[in-house]
C-alpha cells in the first residue's frame, strides 16, 4: 500500500470524481484509476461502487476511505515535524475575505513563499460563513475571518483589528459636515449592509440591534468592491473600512460620516480544525500575524502597490 494509491482515494471521494482527483494530483485520469485498482486488487475487495455513475464508496470503500485520511494526516505531520522548513511540499488550502485579498494577502503570500518555497497555496475568497462551513467540511486547511463565530470545534487567534466608519457620497447625510449624527437619526437613511454571510455584517447587525436600532430601508450587498461602488454612487450609506478607503475620501468620492456611539473595529482570527493543527498551520498563522495590515489597498513586500 502507497500514499499515492492512499491519495487517490481520498481526493476522489473529497473531489467527487476520478478526473477532479487527476487534475489535484498532477496526473491522468487512467494512473488515477489504476492506484485505486492497486488498492482494490491488494484487498481483495471493490472500494467504489461500479454500478452508479457516480463515484461512491462501498462499505469497505468508507472504512478505507477514513484510514487514508488518517495515515496522510500523519505523513504530513512527520515532515513538518522533521524536515526541514525549506524542503516541506504541502498544498495549503486558505480561505480569505475579500479585504484580505484586497489588502495584505500578497504580503503574506510573499511570507510564504521565502519561509516555505515548496508549500503551494491555494486560495478561496469567499464570505465569511461560507469559509467558515467549508473549514468544517475539511475543503479548507484555514480561515482568516472576522471573530464572527463561536464554535468549539474550531481554534481561533486574533491576528488584527480593523477600524470601519459610516461612509456615504458627499453631502448625502444633511449636517454630517456639522457635527456627528446620532444612530438612531442614521438609520432613517437607505443602508448599504453586507449581510448574515459576512463576519463584518454579522458583528454590526448585532451591534446595532443592541442598540434598538434597525434600519428603515436597506439593501444587502455581499462583494465588497460592489459595495463601494454603489455607495460611491450615491445610493446608500454603508459601513466600511475606514483606512483602506481613505484615498477615495480624499479624492471627495467619498464622505466619512461621524457617527454616535461610533462603530467598534472588528477582530480578524486565523481558525482550524482543532484536531488539525500541524507546525506549518501554527507557523502560517503566526506569519499572518506579523503581516496583518488592513491599511492600505494591495500590499507588496511591505510597500503600497
């Protein structure tokens, strides 16, 4: 028995097919197929079910299936653990927000990349609950979110904050250049909100309900980029990130509107599995958190792009 022949199996059951399995693994569909005959031939016993289209398991095949993942899990740690950082070959499955891409992620991919030159990353971008689901359906290795979720089963370290402010087009919010505008008076507005499958929306939509407050009018926007543009537009007031958006505040596209009580920044963690974590994992995070600069708009070694 193989890890290559063990690699199969796993990636066919994880990616739902022998031809997803091949393209993961760098190879043809037919060495795919013949690994997990190996398999089947040194067992004496079919793993997949021939008679479905699908690719699905037998009994025998699920029973495989789980001491795979096991014996890979524990490869895995036995290079970290012993090899040497540069010569580690992993693929790292790293679920980030939106404004993590769009801020720091090149910084910390540059990290990666000087520590760990074999490790290949491979990233998703998705909203926060998403990410969140598919770290616990193991589809990811780790999530970098805002603090949005309290679940045992997975481990969370802050890495860093970010500091949002109520943004509108100039001279939509009448008296906002006069002085601060009460919540309560805020909320009669259309608000721009990112809704229950962001960490960030989730984290403001309880805020606020603590507060009594609830808007008259709003709109859910998921993609953050879309979300300025349309507050740009015109067509809202919305929460965003106060640092990161500054330019466009300077070139009057956009208006900060001071707010009472004023928004609370928002924790950023790097979550795992708690039974997954491994040295490249913890060594990863600990990167990330040396990186971690909401800031300013597409990072690079350190500088603005």
């Amino acid at each position: 028995m193989t890890f290559k022949q063990l690699e199969a199996l796993y990636w066919i059951v994880q990616l739902g097919g022998f031809g997803p399995a091949a393209h993961k693994l760098h190879t043809t569909q037919s060495a795919i197929s013949k690994r997990v005959q190996e398999l089947e031939q040194l067992f004496d016993t079919p793993l997949f079910d021939r008679s479905l289209r699908a690719a699905r398991l037998t009994e025998k095949g699920e029973e495989m299936f789980v001491i795979a993942r096991k014996l890979l899990r524990q490869r895995d740690a036995a290079v970290e653990q012993f090899g040497k950082p540069g010569v580690i070959e992993r693929r790292l499955r790293l679920g980030v927000t939106e404004l993590t891409a769009m801020t720091w992620l090149p910084r910390l991919v540059a990290l990666v990349r000087a520590h760990y030159p074999k490790v290949i990353l491979e990233p998703d971008v998705d909203g926060s609950l998403p990410l969140r689901d598919k770290l616990l359906a193991d589809e990811l290795d780790l999530v970098i979110v805002p603090d949005a979720f309290a679940d045992t089963r997975l481990a969370a370290t802050e890495i860093g904050r970010v500091g949002s402010a109520w943004m509108a087009q100039p001279g939509l919010v009448a008296g906002a250049a006069q002085g601060p505008v009460r919540l309560h008076e805020l909320a009669r507005h259309r608000m721009l909100v990112q809704g229950s499958s962001s960490g960030t929306g989730r984290i403001y939509d309880a805020w606020m309900a603590e507060r009594g407050v609830e808007p008259a009018d709003s709109i859910v926007v998921s993609n953050l980029v879309a979300l300025t543009g349309l507050t740009v537009s015109g067509l809202g007031v919305a929460y965003l990130p106060r640092e990161c958006l500054a330019p466009l505040v300077a070139a009057g596209m956009l208006e900060v509107i001071e707010v009472e009580p004023a928004l609370p920044p928002v924790p950023y963690v790097a979550m795992h599995k708690g039974e997954h974590r491994s040295a490249l994992v913890a060594s990863i995070v600990m990167l990330a958190q040396s990186c971690c600069d909401f800031s300013r708009a597409f990072q690079r070694d350190g500088a603005a792009a």
